[in-house]
C-alpha cells in the first residue's frame, strides 16, 4: 500500500500561492515498488500541477545537474 509523507513545502517565486511540495511514497507502484520521492508543483497552494518521482537511488544525480543549472544561469 502506497503511502506518502510530506517532508517539505517551498513558496514557489514568482508566483501569489504558488508552492513546491517534496514527499516520500512508498511503493508508489504497488507492492515492491521502490520509494520516490515526489516533486510536486501547485500555483494555487491546492491541486498539483506538475510531478515528478526521482527514484531514491537518482537524487545526488538529480541535485548536481540542478546545481549544474543555477550554476550556469548565473554565468
């Protein structure tokens, strides 16, 4: 049984009531399905946008290419 834990909320710049939500599901697939963590995006604080599930195993890849990101954005 799949269940998700909220672990962070983050206002969305840019945006009134925009936000950034970060959880935990476990199983998200079904029984034996690996955990995720989930990214989701709300410009009215309410129903999700945008989500995406990045596999534990994938986040430290995840975080440089993003650092990669904001790194060449400011060049």
């Amino acid at each position: 049984m799949s269940i998700t834990k909220e672990l962070a909320t983050i206002a969305l710049h840019g945006t009134k009531k925009g936000e950034i939500k970060i959880s935990d599901i476990t199983e998200p697939y079904g029984s034996g399905s690996n955990d995720v963590v989930s990214i989701g995006i709300t410009l009215t604080a309410s129903d999700v946008s945008w989500k995406a599930h990045i596999p534990y195993e994938n986040i430290d890849d995840v975080v440089a290419a993003l650092l990669k990101a904001k790194e060449l954005k400011n060049k």
